[in-house]
C-alpha cells in the first residue's frame, strides 16, 4: 500500500484481532485510515467484523 500510514494500520491488524476503521496515528488521519480500510476491503484483505455503519472494526 502506498499511503503514508500503511505500515502502521498493517503492522496493528496482524498483531491485534480488531482495529477500528477510525483508527488515528501521527501520518494517517481518521479519513486516511476510512479510505485505507475501505480499499483493503475491496482487496479482500480485511474483513469488517462489527456489521455497523457508524462504528466499524476491521480484522484479518
């Protein structure tokens, strides 16, 4: 992935079980890591594990 935080958000999915989709660090905002989370979806990489539309979680 090419976004600044990528390594971050991929380095937390495979050392927790869930990571929220609004998820902050000091190089992604929380819409950075929405987009992210959302084309790792679309990859198939990720699963959304909550079901909501307001307060979503993402895991392996």
């Amino acid at each position: 992935m090419r976004a600044k935080g990528a390594s971050d958000v991929i380095f937390l999915l495979l050392n927790e079980d869930a990571v929220a989709g609004s998820l902050t660090t000091k190089s992604l905002s929380r819409y950075a890591a929405r987009r992210l989370f959302e084309r790792l979806q679309l990859l198939d990489v990720v699963r959304e594990l909550s079901g909501r539309a307001t307060f979503r979680l993402f895991g392996l």
